[in-house]
C-alpha cells in the first residue's frame, strides 16, 4: 500500500481547482443576525406578511434552540452574529434573457466548466443558475412552461403562485424541525421551486448551480420540489466554492412532495471548498433534505457524490407515507485532510408495502472522519414493508476513521429488514491481482475504488456523471486514476 | 447497611466516592443516547428499598450443584459456598479485604451516568474469586444469584471480580432468577491475564415482575481468549450490557446471545467492544424471538483504535418478530480509527421465512409444528456452543419453557 500511499499524499497536496472569487458588488445587508435582518430579507424580496410572520416564528424559535451535538463532529463553535444573511448580485430590471446576464457571473460559470448557455443547449438541460443567494439566469423556461412544469426561484415561485408554496413550504420539513432548518426558515434567501402537473413526464433533466461567491456570506437556500399525481421530474443539483480561509456556513433546505404515482430523483454533487491540507477554513455545511411520499406509489430517490466542506451533517430521508411507495438513498462520501462527514438518511416506513434501499460508500483518507449514520423505522400499519441496507467503508490511511450507525426499528412483523456494513482498506490481494493483470499501481487503486463506488455512480445521471467524474478527479480517487 | 459500619476504611470511602458521583451525575435515561431504547428512569424500581438478609431463603430456583463449585446469592448477600474449594481458586468478600484489590471498578466508566455506580455504593457481599496462574479447572463455578421478595418489593446490587492468572482456565456459569418484585443492578469484572481462557455462560432467568440490569466489564491480556453465552428469557425489563476491553495483542472476545420475549416483557443486549491491540478478534452474535407485545433491543457497538490494527471485528443481530405489537430496535454501531482492519455487521428484522416454512410444509408437517421447529432451531443454535453437557442442558431447557408459552402466538 506504500505506492497507494503516496497517491493520496499527492491528492493532497493538489490545490483546490476552482478556488478563485468573482468580484461583483454585492448588495449587502448587515452582519448579524436579529429580527430587523429577517424582516429585511422579506422586504427585499417583496413578500407577503404570511411569510414574513412564518420567518419570524422560526426566528423567535431558533433562539431558544440550541445546536445539535450528536453528529461525530469537531469545530469551532460558529458565531452567527459573524455573518452576512443577505447578498444579491446587483440586478437592473432582472435579466430576461443570457444577453442580460452580467458577463462576469457568466465568466465564473466558464470558469467553472459549466458554460451556461451551451450546456443549456447541448444537453438539454435548462438551468436555474444560483449565484450567491438569487437566481440570476433561468433558461429553457419556455419549453417547460408549455408543459406546465414551473420551475422558477423560490422568491418568484412566493410572487407567481402563492397558493402552491403556503400549502407545500414547510410541510415536510416544518420550520421546528431542527436548529439548522429552524435558522434556514428564518433567513433563507432564494432557492429553486419546482411543480410537475399531473401525469406530465418532465422533458429535461433540471439543474442548479449553487456558489458561494461573497465573502462571509451564508447560504440558506429553500428547496422545494413537488411532484404531482403521475409525474416525474429529475433534479440535479451541483456545487463548488471560491477557496477561503474562514468558514463559511450553508444551512439549506430541501423538501420534496411526491403525489400519488409520482418519481422524484434527486441529484447532487457537492464539492464545496474542504478546507486546506491543515484543516483550515472549509464550508460548514449542515444540510435538511426531506422527501414525502405522500402518494401510493410514489418514488423518491436520493443519490448524492460529497466530496467537497469541511464538515457534512445530511441526512437526505424518505417519509414513506403512501402503500406501495419506493424510497432510495445512493451515497458517495469521501473524506480527506481534516474533512468531517456524518451523513445517511432516515426511511420512515407508514404505509404498506414501502419499499426501501439505501447504498453508502464511505472513502475516509488523510485525518478525516466519515460516519454514515441511518434510521430505518418500520411503523406498525407498514405492513410487509421491505429495507435493504447497505453501506461499506474504505480508509486510506492510518490516520484517518471510518464509522457507522444505523438504528433500526421495527414494529411490523411482516416487515422485513436488512442491514449490512463493512470496513476494510483496499485489500493486498486485489491490489496484486491487478497487479498481475499489468496495471500499475495507481491504476489498480482507481480500479478498486471506483468499483467501491460504482453502484451509487451510475445512479447519476448521464450529465452529472460526467461532472461527477470531474469532481472526483480532484478529489480522492481521481488521483490514484 | 449494617455491613458498611464493619467494612474496611477503603471500601467506606470507595463507596463514599460512588455515592457522591451518584447524586452529582445521576441515573441514565431515555435522553442518554445508550439508553435510547431502554428506559428505566421511568420505572419505580429506583425507589425499591435496599434488600435484608434473608433469614430462610427458598432455594428451589437453585440447581443441584453436581461437580460444579456452587455459589449462592440471596437478594445479593452471599447464602451459601463450599467449605473446600478447588485447588488454585481463592473466595473472599469484599468486606472482609483489608486492602482494595487491584482493579477493582478501573474498568467501569469514570464519570457520567451509570448503573455501575449505583452497584458500587450499594453492594453487600461483593465477591472477589481468584483464579491462580495455569490453573485449569475442571469443572465449572456456578455462580447464583437468587432474588427474593415475598412481601414488598426489594432491590439488590450483586458484585463479582473474577481475576483469571496467566495461562488459568475455567468455566464460570452464572444465573439469575427468583421470585416477587425486585430489581437486582449486578456488575460483574473479569480480569483476563495473559493466555488464560474463560468461558462464561449467562442464563437471565429472572421473574417476570423483575427488573435486571446486568454489566460484564472485562478486560484480555495478550493470547487470552474469552467465550461468552447469553441466555436472556426473563424479567419484565432487563438489560445485559458487555464492556470488553482488548487490551493485549491476539486477544480474542466472542458473545453469542439468545433472547425469548412475549407479554410486556422488554429485553436488551447492549455491547461495547474497545479493540485496543493489534492482531485481536471479536464476535457477536445475537437471536431473539420477540411475541405479544414485547420489545428487543440490540446496540452493538465495536470501537477499534488506532493501535488496533489487524483487528477482526463481526456482529451479527437477527430478530423474529411474531406479532404485531412487538418491536424490535437494532444499532450496530462501528467506529474505526485503524485501516487494516475487517469489521463488519449484519442486522435482520423479520417474521419466519416463508420458503423455510413451505420446505417443512411439503414434508407433510403442520404449519404450528413447522413453525415451532424453525423457531426452536434458531434460538436453540446459540445454546449449541456451550462445551459442558449439563450446563447446556439446562440451557435449553429454561429456553424450552419460554417458547413453549410462544405457541397461541406462534
């Protein structure tokens, strides 16, 4: 393993890639958070009491709460007063087209390998393109609006259809829920907001870019996604930072409705500034991510690659309410330097017949800690509901560590529960089949982890795949490969 | 309490020292993460009055002793031993210890909450067995701990340090059972030195109005080798908690439990494997069968340090769910600091498996007796490992009687 060794210490010697600032003026509001910055938040936004009371309310809870400490993670205690909670890149009348776009952002996205207007156009994917905290460029619009797929900003979704995001916003994850999601009701900035009419198949796959661009600027995107009866919709989310030297919070929040015979797959790849080879600075990011199954039949399929922050805390969970509805989680987490992770998913099985699986590939290299952590609950009236769990562990390295903790209850006989988990390093003797077999060292260690992680890889789809490849190039495998 | 007024000065401060950390950190509960699942702060147990020396215990509950060198607890006062013990065994109280054994309470944990702590400031006949080095006995030590409450409910901390010296072997059976309310909170030290191999086999067969919380802390030397069975088939609440610690290279650790539950009854196996040294192994393998509206609970929980390297680490938790007010809760938990490792867990939560059901079906056995037998031969194979034939016996016997009270749900 020596030679697989040095890999790694090459890896970690890389510099981050797209560690680079866009200086744009950003409209500010200022540091510190107290009510007068949430109602400022809604006032910019111009939106309606009933949300501005809803902000409040999380607010006024929030400062009662205290924050989670179960999480197998170590930091500095975060001071919230420290930060900006509202950044705007600066708008004239609001761009109607790419032409309008600032060209500087445009330039970033470049930078960013992700050229906006023909990726749009090549791949068909329309893109709702977040900078800081609100969305400066929708494209494809007019395509999904003949079908009747809304896919705008959270704030233009509060402006346009009012009545679908009082009904949705916060019925999954309410904003009691926990101490980040709490923080996130009170002060988040914009988002994406998706609706799928009945029986409507959604034509493109749907992204979003997320980056954090100004300085000191927390993000505390909102989310919301549904599905409604007979339709589908795939959404891929995708994000890389500016390098930093302090941390820098992210509390977002996703919830995701799927109405009776609806499919949701969910995307993401996260591959947020980690912080330097000493464990310096690095995005904090601390995650709520929920899908309802409301409906029979219904499907939601997580799939997530995390290679990037400093600390991960998420937990993507399927609430499994409908009969016969299906919930998935495909995890890749990999861990290096000083990273933290403490990831998984919660399957809540209410319905018969719910159907669960959850795959978790942990790579944990350097000083870092990867912990999945799980819940499967099988609920009485869950008749004959089915898990199947699996999550493996690699570690590289003796310095790093490799943890799982998965809780799982039953209170249905008929149910049946799965659970498996193993840790091991990349063992001597695959090494030297491939070996054998002519590879060099370095490529029989891409080899092995690659297909360590190629079950939740290939459940990406095509576009992100390819992305995804990319991120992980310049994360852990891709230096061995 | 009689008995502290004529204890040593070291065991009036040992105690002192529980009690004080006792009211400064208090009992676990349901807030306590290892305690998630089993809540017994709710319980009224806690105010049950300490236990008296009973005057003419009733010792049907208790065995023949046969070749076995037998000890008998009564509500945690030492009732009845040999007066000529095996050669290489040494028996005393720990009241009657001018001097504080060596080890006695460093494996249990330090500070927070803990049941532990409540043993050491309440204990009365704390044994202290002995073991000389290359002793290799025979037969087994039966220990016995009997709880009787006739009247009023009681409550009793039984304590025993076994210390095994380099290269001994032996085979320490303990049992539990009694009748009436009562709590019993016993915590039990092993001391592995190095190449000594013990095999200790647990049956809980408390009353079903009993609560029982039990804790094995051990610690292994280098080569010793340490082979558990767990039967737990009685109590309304019980909990058995393992705390092995690894602490020499080569050492090896392996539970194999078996639990039976219906009515309300409530039971829990909960482990915590520290792997310490390098080249160690440990096993955990846990059946239960969970009828009417009874609840299991499994934590399983393996930590492998970063000396530990070349560490084998398996745990395994399988439950039979018959009902549908059961409940079953299972947390195998791994947390690994060292890289060239194997460890790995499996949990299943389940009803009978159908194809097996229909194989003994379409041999023309009925559907009650098929189930039983599949029943049976789950929780039965467990009980297989136990290498002395009457021990085993009895074994399966008390888990015998428990399923057979399975049938109506069955």
């Amino acid at each position: 393993m020596s030679d697989g060794m040095d890999q790694v210490r090459t890896l970690a010697d890389q510099k981050y890639k797209y560690g680079f600032v866009t200086d744009i003026e950003a409209d500010v509001a200022p540091k510190g958070l107290n009510e007068d910055i949430v109602a400022f938040i809604s006032a910019k936004k111009g939106e309606p009491d009933w949300l501005l009371a809803w902000r409040l309310k999380a607010y006024r809870l929030w400062l009662t709460q205290s924050e989670p400490t179960w999480g197998r993670l170590h930091h500095a205690p975060i001071d919230y007063q420290d930060s900006y909670y509202y950044s705007a890149p600066k708008r004239k009348d609001g761009p109607k087209s790419l032409d309008e776009v600032d060209p500087k952002l445009l330039e970033t996205y470049e930078k960013l390998g992700v050229p906006l207007h023909e990726r749009a156009i090549l791949a068909g994917v329309a893109v709702d393109a977040v900078f800081d905290s609100v969305s400066v460029a929708t494209t494809y619009k007019g395509k999904l609006e003949e079908m009747g797929v809304i896919f705008t900003s959270m704030s233009e979704a509060v402006a346009k259809h009012p009545e679908l995001v009082r009904k949705y916003l916060g019925s999954v994850v309410p904003y009691a829920d926990n101490y980040f999601a709490t923080l996130n009701s009170a002060v988040f900035t914009d988002g994406s907001f998706v609706y799928v009419p009945p029986g409507v198949r959604c034509p493109m796959e749907l992204s979003t870019y997320f980056r954090i661009n100004a300085q000191n600027t927390g993000q505390f995107e909102r989310t919301l996604i549904i599905a409604d009866r007979g339709s589908y919709v795939s959404y891929l989310e995708g994000c890389t930072a500016p390098m930093r030297d302090e941390n820098q919070l992210h509390a977002a929040v996703v919830e995701l409705v799927a109405l009776d015979d609806a499919e949701i797959k969910y995307s993401t790849v996260q591959n947020w500034y980690p912080g330097d080879e000493n464990g310096k600075g690095g995005i904090y990011n601390f995650v709520t991510k929920r899908g309802a199954c409301r409906g029979r039949a219904s499907r939601i399929s997580w799939t997530q690659v995390e290679t990037g922050s400093a600390i991960t805390w998420k937990y993507p969970s399927c609430i499994l309410q409908g009969d016969d509805s299906v919930g998935e989680f495909y995890s890749v987490a990999i861990t290096n330097n000083y990273q933290q992770a403490d990831t998984g998913t919660k399957m809540i099985h209410l319905g018969r017949n719910t159907r669960s699986r959850i795959v978790s590939k942990g790579v944990s290299a350097g000083h870092a800690d990867n912990t999945y952590r799980g819940l499967v609950r099988i609920m009485p009236k869950a008749e004959r509901a089915r898990n199947h769990t699996q999550c493996d562990s690699l570690l590289i390295g003796d310095q790093c560590g490799a943890h799982t903790t998965p809780y799982i209850e039953s209170r249905n006989p008929t149910a049946r529960l799965e659970h498996e988990a193993t840790t091991s390093k990349i063992s001597e003797d695959q090494l030297f089949y491939a070996r054998q077999r002519g590879l060099s060292q370095e490529e029989a260690v891409a080899l092995i982890v690659n297909g360590f992680c190629r079950e939740v890889l290939q459940q990406l789809p095509m576009e992100f795949a390819v992305e995804a490849q990319k991120l992980l190039a310049i994360s852990l495998e891709g230096s061995v490969g | 309490m009689s008995s502290a007024l004529s204890s040593p000065a070291w065991l009036q401060s040992l105690r002192q020292t529980a009690r004080d950390r006792l009211e400064s950190d208090g009992l676990p509960g349901r807030r306590d993460e290892a305690w998630k699942y089993t809540d017994v702060g709710r319980l009224e147990v806690m105010a049950y009055p300490l236990a008296e020396r009973p005057g003419s215990p009733d010792l049907t509950a208790a065995p023949a002793s046969g070749e076995r060198t037998q000890l008998i607890l009564v509500n945690g006062f030492l009732h009845s031993a040999p007066a000529q013990l095996p050669a290489g065994v040494s028996l005393t109280r720990l009241q009657d210890a001018q001097e504080v054994p060596a080890l006695l309470g460093r494996l249990l944990p330090e500070q927070g909450k803990s049941f532990a702590t409540m043993n050491s400031a309440l204990f009365e006949d704390g044994l202290v067995l002995q073991i000389e080095a290359h002793t290799d006995l025979e037969h087994p030590i039966e220990l016995i701990s009997l709880g009787q409450a006739d009247g009023p409910p009681v409550a009793f901390h039984p304590r025993l340090l076994l210390v095994m010296g380099k290269g001994a072997r032996a085979t320490l059976v303990e049992r539990h059972a009694g009748q009436g309310q009562y709590f019993s909170n016993s915590v039990a030290e092993l001391l592995l030195a190095e190449d000594s191999c013990l095999s200790h086999y647990v049956l809980q067969d408390e009353a079903m109005t009993a609560v029982h919380l039990a804790l094995t802390a051990l610690r292994q030397d280098r080569g010793s080798r340490y082979q558990a069975v767990l039967v737990q088939t009685g109590g309304r609440l019980s909990r058995h908690e393992m705390l092995p610690f690894l602490e020499g290279e080569g050492a090896s650790f392996s539970i194999e439990g078996a639990y039976v539950a219906r009515d309300q009854q409530h039971i829990d196996n909960t482990t915590f494997v520290v792997h310490r040294a390098p080249g160690c192994q440990s096993q955990q393998v846990f059946k239960g069968v969970l009828a009417e509206a009874s609840r299991g609970v499994f934590q399983g929980s393996v930590l492998v340090e970063r000396t530990a390297q070349k560490t084998n680490a398996h745990q395994l938790s399988k439950a039979l769910l018959l009902s549908d007010r059961a409940e079953m809760d299972a947390k195998p938990e791994l947390e690994i600091y060292a890289d060239d490792v194997k460890c790995g867990h499996g949990a299943t939560i389940g009803d009978i498996d159908e194809n097996a059901l229909f194989y003994l079906r379409a041999r023309g056995i009925d559907d009650k007796t098929a189930r039983q037998l599949l029943i049976n031969a789950f929780v039965a194979e467990v009980v297989e490992s136990i290498a002395d034939d009457s021990v085993r016996a009895a074994f399966l016997a008390a888990l015998a009687q428990h399923l057979s009270h399975l049938e109506a749900t069955a």
